[in-house]
C-alpha cells in the first residue's frame, strides 16, 4: 500500500546501521561520569563546573527529542541519520582534541544534538518495521541499545581512565562513529513521499524552555538545595512553559508533539510506569557510587565492576524478555520485574559499612535483571496501542520523559540523602556529646566527627533507597491494570485526509 511501511521483511541492514549508531551515541552519555576527576585535574576546573559536562549533555538531548516527532515525519531516515551521525562524529573528533573547558563543553553538546536524534529514530523504524505480534522481540533488541549501552559507560569508562588519559574516551569512539557515517552513506537509502509539513517557532521556544528548564532546575537541586532561587527558579518557568506548550500543541492542526497520544489508555500507563521506573533506575546509578567510593573506599574501576555483571545480565535478557512480551504480554513480566526491583531496593535500604562485595554485586544485579522485564515490555505494550500516525509522537515522548524523569528521580532522591544525613549526623552528634566523661582531645573529635560523618552518610543513603521502594511500589501496583492491545483506531483521522502524513516506505535498496 502507498504510504506505508513495508512489514514483510524488515529492512535488517538500516536497523543493524541504526543501531550501531544509536548504541554508541547512548554510551557516551554516561561514559563521561567516571572520568570527571581527571578532567577536573587536567583542565583545572571545579566540580561545580565538570559536571555540565554530563548535565549539559542532558539538557540538549532534554530540549531537542521533541522536535525530533517533526523531524521523523518532515524528513527522510538517511537525511535524519547522516546529519545526526555526522554531529556526533564531528563533536567526538572535537572533544577529543579539545584543551579548553568551553571547547570541551560546546563538543559535547554537538555529541549530543546528534544523539537526541538517533534514539527516537531507531526507535520509530522499529515500530514500523515489526507488526506488532513480533514487536516484542524486535523491541528487546532496541532495548540493548536503550538500556545497555548507557549501563556499562562507567564501567568502560573506569577501566580506561585508569590505564589512559581521559581523551581516550573520545579517541576510541572516532574511528567507529566516521565509519558508521561512511557505511551508511552507501547502505541507508530509504523512499519518502514529499511532506508539507511546517514547524511551529513559538514551540520550538517553549519546549526549550520547558524541558530545559525542568531539567536545569532539578538536576541542580542536588548540588545547590531547593531553596537556591536559581533551582526553584527554573522549575517554576520550565512548568509554566510546560502548560503553554500543551496548550499550544492542542490548538495547532498539525502539532509539534502531539499530547493526543494520551487519549489511549495503555499508552498513559505505560508512560507513568516508565517514569517511574526511570526515577528508581537511575537514582541507584548515582546512589551506588557516592555508598562505594566515598563510603567504602572502593575504586572508581571495581566500583565499575561491581555494577558490570547486572548490566550485562540486562543486556542480554532483554531480547529474551521481547520474546516472552511476545508470548505471554506485558502484565506478567511487569509484575515480576516491579516485585522483584521493590525487593532488592529494599534490600538496598539495610545496607552497613561491612556488606559484603559479592552480596553488593548479586542484589545490584537482581535488581537489574528485575528492570530487564519491565522497561521494554512496558514501553511496548503502550505503543502498540497507538496508530501508525502517532509513532513519532510516542517515541519523542518517551525519550523526553525518561530524561525528565531521570533528572527529577535523580534530583528528589540526592535531595533526600543531603538533609537526612545531616539530620543523622545531628542526632549522633547529640548522642555522642551526651556519652562523654571526659573532655575529648582535638584527634578524638576529628576522629568522632568522621565516624559520625560516614555513620550518617550511610543511613542518609539507606533512607534515599527505601523512598525509592516507595517508588517503585506505585509502579507495582500499576503494573496489575496492564493489558494487551492491538492498534486501536485513529479517533481524530479522517477518512480521506490524514492531518498527518504517514512516514516514508523503507526499503534495503539493494
């Protein structure tokens, strides 16, 4: 049929380039964090500073994924890949030579403009490549690139930095990211019909200003607390912005980022549990190596190790987990998998100064293997509700909530940690100076001040933990009202004239 995407044989080579291209682009968003310090050293430059380097890199891809819904309709799939593999390329060649922080940062945020594409576009071609009884195991495949390839950046990343320079990390990338571009300049060849498509400017502005601002503001509330007004600040126009965007979005015909893809029920779900999900998710990344490193004393690279094992063991079961989503659909596997991240979580929440190495690897990969059955299966149970028309739009959505989310789960539960373990270190303090018979000398004092310091580091960092059993509870209890649907019918098409074009026709062009 003219106009939509050849099902019978998906277009393999195109998904294979995507792939490649998007795993790598993924990587590099947390490839960066472990190698922070050394940075710091070399460009001397605060922490305050470095960390833009990563939060920087968020708010690019926080601001330019919604645009991407027009993007994926307006152009074709080589044009959108050449263009964003060539930004990521052209960023990695320059942040690797870069000696000047600014310079660094710019690198970046040209890194990830071109990342902020390649996700929702991998994610769209695979949608509309699988019919959605087969959806389950083509989606486990993205889920490699989705979950993975960001999972094992800080284990990369300490093993390399502790052997080499930081640049390394940009130098290895280069040669890969250029022959992705060169490849697929021959191999991506793709048919779209001529769209007439416009993209507003006022959404542009506000979605900017909306995301960026959101995500801005909560990432920094880590760092300089919510009563800093530059923190409350942003959240509050970031939110204000947010409302206009919607509000723009329904009144224009062909809107931007089209809210319509609510009006289908296991979509919503799906997006409240992916929030969610995402909020425990990544504050444990951020969790676990304040508990290793500061508090035990563990190497950036073991810290690394530690967490490799759970991250491979998510690698490799979520294309399993597609085939069972396949077989049996979502709720089962949710189910399980929100059980058994509320379990280990809570495990997490009890943990002491002497908790073994290897008990810390077997419930953080239990965790890990738990969130394997719940990621993907969720995400595509809910965009196999949506007609083909909405794809872009659904796929946008869930990359920019996944980064808000990210940021505000992140954000809440560092919150958390601060002020309750400055309340812990009030009331061991309080209890300390009770116990005394004697006046302390000066080395006893250092000494009890930083017992009570880790003491209360550590109980900060349990009650973070059981907030996020909390968390997750609520995606447990959503997980039972999930079920299993086929495209549902487009309520706002009309019978000759699609308010939105359909996407291009993909072929191998062999």
């Amino acid at each position: 049929m003219e106009g939509n995407i050849e099902t019978k044989r998906p277009p393999y080579a195109i998904i294979t380039i995507l792939m490649i291209g998007a795993f790598i682009s993924m990587l590099n968003e947390t490839l960066l964090n472990v190698a922070l310090p050394s940075i710091m050293k070399d460009l001397d430059i605060q922490a305050s500073t470095a960390q833009w380097l990563t939060n920087g890199y968020m708010l690019v891809n926080g601001v330019l994924v919604p645009i991407t819904a027009f993007l994926i309709q307006r152009y074709s799939v080589r044009g959108l890949f050449l263009t964003a593999m060539g930004l990521f390329t052209i960023g990695t060649v320059t942040a690797g030579f870069s000696h000047v922080f600014a310079i660094l940062l710019i690198a970046r945020m040209v890194q990830a403009a071109g990342s902020a594409i390649m996700m929702p576009l991998l994610m769209n071609v695979m949608l509309t490549s699988f019919p959605p009884e087969k959806r389950g195991g083509a989606m486990g495949l993205f889920g490699l690139v989705f979950i993975f390839a960001p999972a094992i950046g800080p284990t990369l990343s300490g093993y390399l930095v502790e052997h080499h320079s930081w640049r390394i990390l940009f130098h290895l990338v280069t040669p890969i990211a250029a022959a992705i571009f060169i490849i697929a300049i021959f191999l991506l060849k793709d048919k779209k019909e001529k769209i007439e498509i416009r993209l507003d400017i006022l959404s542009i502005i506000l979605s900017s200003l909306a995301f960026g601002g959101l995500l801005y503001g909560f990432s920094s509330a880590g760092t300089k607390g919510w009563s800093d007004l530059e923190v409350y600040g942003t959240i509050v126009i970031g939110a204000i912005c947010l409302i206009l965007f919607i509000w723009r979005q329904s009144k224009l015909e062909k809107p931007m980022l089209n809210f319509g893809v609510y009006r289908f029920p296991m979509f919503a779900l799906s997006s409240a549990i992916s929030i969610v999900i995402s909020m425990a998710m990544f504050s444990a990344m951020l969790l676990m190596p304040i508990y290793l490193q500061t508090l035990r004393g563990i190497s950036p690279l073991k810290s690394g190790l530690l967490m490799l094992p759970g991250s491979l063991l998510m690698g490799i079961m979520s294309p399993i987990m597609g085939k069972l989503f396949d077989k049996f659909g979502g709720r089962v596997l949710a189910v399980i998998g929100l059980a058994i991240t509320t379990l280990t979580s809570f495990m997490f929440s009890r943990l002491t100064l002497d908790t073994s190495y290897t008990e810390l690897i077997l419930i953080y990969s239990a965790r890990m293997f738990g969130m394997s059955m719940v990621m993907m299966p969720v995400m595509t149970n809910g965009m196999n509700q949506l007609p083909a028309r909405f794809y872009p739009h659904g796929t946008a959505m869930n990359n920019t909530l996944q980064q808000v989310s990210g940021a505000i789960g992140s954000a809440i539960l560092v919150s958390i940690m601060s002020s309750r373990t400055k309340a812990h270190a009030t009331d061991l303090m309080s209890s300390a100076m009770k116990h005394l018979t004697s006046q302390p000398t000066a080395p006893q004092i250092a000494a009890m001040k930083q017992q009570i310091t880790m003491k209360a580091t550590l109980e900060g960092i349990n009650d973070s933990f059981l907030v996020s059993v909390g968390i997750a509870c609520v995606a447990l209890i959503l997980a039972f009202f999930i079920k299993r649907v086929k495209p549902a019918a487009d309520p706002m098409a009309a019978p000759t004239k699609d308010p939105i074009p359909p996407l291009e026709k993909i072929s191998e062009g062999n």
